[in-house]
C-alpha cells in the first residue's frame, strides 16, 4: 500500500535515507506555507529523489499566503511535481529547473495564466491542470508535450480543441466544462481511458469516434439523458456511470464484444433490458439505484447471458432485502470489492 509522508523540518540526513529505503512511501509533502531550509532540501535532492524518482514532491495548501517556488531550483532529481490546492504562487518558472519532470500536477486558484506549462520539459508523461478563478486562460501550450501519456483538465475551454494534436495520450479526464463537442477526442488513437464528469450534455453522440477506448467514466453531467452512443463503442470493456438521474435506459450492447464490467451508482435507470444484449457482461454494480425495484432485478436475473457477478444497492431497505435474496439464491452475489 502506498504511504504518504509529511515532511519534518528537523530530518537529518540519515533520516531521510530511512525515508528513500521505505518502498511504501508513494508521496512526500509539507504544507506550502512552511519554509523549508536549504540545506535540508538538498540533502532531500541527493537522498531521497536521485535514488526514488517515483516519489512525488507535493506542496499543498497555502491558503493565507503566497507559495514561493523559488525552492524547486535545489530539487533537480524530482520527477514527479504536485502543485496542489494553492491559492497563489511566486517565481512558477522555477519548474524549469527540474529537467526531468515526467509528472506534473498544477493546481493553482489564482494562477493568472497556464504559462508555466512553457517551463516543463517536452517529454513530460503525465499533466493535471486544475481549475483557475480566471476564465481567460488557454490551453495552446499543451501543444509542446509530444510524449504525454494522460491528462486531467479541469474548468479550461479555451484551446481545448488542441488535445486532439496530442496523438500518444491513452487516458483523459475532462471536469467542470461543456461536454456536448468532444469530436476531437476522435484524433487520439491510443485513447483507453475517457473520464467526464461535472459538466453538461443532453448526449455525447461526439464520442462516436473512439475506436479504441476501453473505460468510459462519467460522473454527474447535467442533463445527461441519451447514452445511446455506447453501443457504437465497440472496443469498450468497462462503463462506469454515477449520478445520472435522468439516463432512464442504456441501448443495446450486442456490438461490444468486450464489455465485461459495468458500474452504476445513483442512476436513474428505468429497466434492464439492455443487460441481455450484452454478450460479454460478466460484472454488474448497480448502487443507491432510486427508480428501480425488486421486481426489476427479479426479472434480469431470469434472462439468459453470462453474468457471474452481480451487486445491487436499492432506495427501499425492504426492496433491496427482496432483491439480495432473490441474487443470492442465484449464486451471483458477491461483495468483495471488485466493482472498485
């Protein structure tokens, strides 16, 4: 299991080197309106991140005060940067100091502007960009990262278009924005993993060209009704849907060969039908399902497919306590976690 530390002010060297010998240490932090000494983050630099670069140097949560980055210039060994919950920062393009950056996390409130993406290496593999109080920042210089691998934007709309020009990206997350023109997703042929959520679309017929998507996760898009592009998916293996009170029904999966998990949590799904279309379900999660019954889940569990597994969670304590027996008695009940 990964572990996250907070950095102490008074490690010595030998501490530290206790630290890099730790395979379970994932994260290194400290609250960013602390002042960390010299001397201690090169000793950090020479210890801990020459030796374990798959550590990430995270500063986090300076509400009160600005963030100077200044410290970044003795830290040329970090690979992986989070920025993370900042209001303000100083001397941002002190990330240029850090020629092998591979991961960067910028999350910066009050950022005035996405310039600081001109100071990352071209090679970086890895990017989230966090929502900014401005609206007038751009995305353009995305355009420089030839070699990124995933991507996490959230709340930018300007220059959006231009992640289609990313041609090695495999997973990308959009939130907090418009959803109903992703058709430059459609450029990306490596795209397996696509996460949406907290935006807004009647449908997401733009997603038609994704020939190689795997996961699709969508996460409380207003509005959201029409899912009818999924059955054109046909290189899908996992759906995962929450929040989604007004998708009354999925189509027909008989396309997609592969699909063998999906999982649903508060959704407003009318009836089933669609689960004997599928051909490789195998795994269905349905969670706090508020429109469906009992009776609904007595009936799914009478159509023929190859589903083995099968979890539901229903409004109605007395409706869910039917609907756990009747899959219990199936044989399809299973509890331990492999929805997540």
């Amino acid at each position: 299991m990964s572990e996250r530390i907070e950095l102490k002010l008074d490690w010595t060297r030998k501490q530290v080197r206790q630290l890099a010998a730790n395979g379970e240490v994932s994260i290194l932090q400290f609250a960013a309106a602390q002042e960390v000494p010299p001397s201690l983050l090169e000793i950090l630099n020479e210890d801990l991140f020459r030796d374990r670069p798959d550590i990430t140097w995270r500063m986090y949560g300076s509400y009160a005060r600005v963030c100077d980055l200044s410290c970044l210039r003795l830290m040329p060994h970090v690979e992986r940067l989070s920025l993370d919950c900042l209001t303000r920062v100083s001397n941002a393009h002190a990330v240029e100091a850090l020629p092998k950056l591979k991961e960067f996390v910028f999350d910066v409130y009050e950022a005035d502007s996405l310039d600081v993406l001109n100071a990352v290496p071209t090679d970086l593999q890895r990017l989230r960009i966090g929502k900014t109080k401005t609206k007038k920042t751009d995305l353009f210089g995305l355009k420089r990262f030839s070699h990124l691998r995933q991507l996490v934007v959230a709340g930018h709309t300007r220059g959006l278009e231009v992640i289609g020009k990313l041609s090695t990206l495999n997973e990308v997350s959009l939130m907090g924005m418009p959803l109903s023109n992703l058709a430059f997703l459609g450029h990306l042929p490596h795209l397996h993993m696509l996460q949406l959520g907290f935006g807004s679309a009647q449908n997401l017929d733009t997603l038609a060209g994704l020939s190689a998507l795997r996961h699709l996760a969508l996460l409380r898009i207003k509005d959201l009704s029409d899912l009818s592009v999924v059955s054109q998916l046909e290189t899908l293996q996992r759906l995962t849907a929450q929040d989604q009170p007004h998708l009354a029904s999925l189509p027909s999966l008989a396309a997609l060969k592969g699909l063998a998990l999906i999982v649903l949590n508060n959704v407003g799904l009318k009836d089933l039908r669609w689960v004997a279309s599928a051909p490789a379900l195998e795994s269905l999660a349905m969670f706090q399902m508020p429109t469906l019954v009992h009776g609904d889940i007595q009936s799914l569990l009478r159509q023929p497919g190859p589903l083995r597994r099968l979890m539901v969670g229903l409004k109605s304590a007395r409706e869910h306590k039917l609907a756990r027996q009747a899959i219990e008695e199936s044989g399809l009940w299973d509890d331990r976690g492999w929805w997540r």
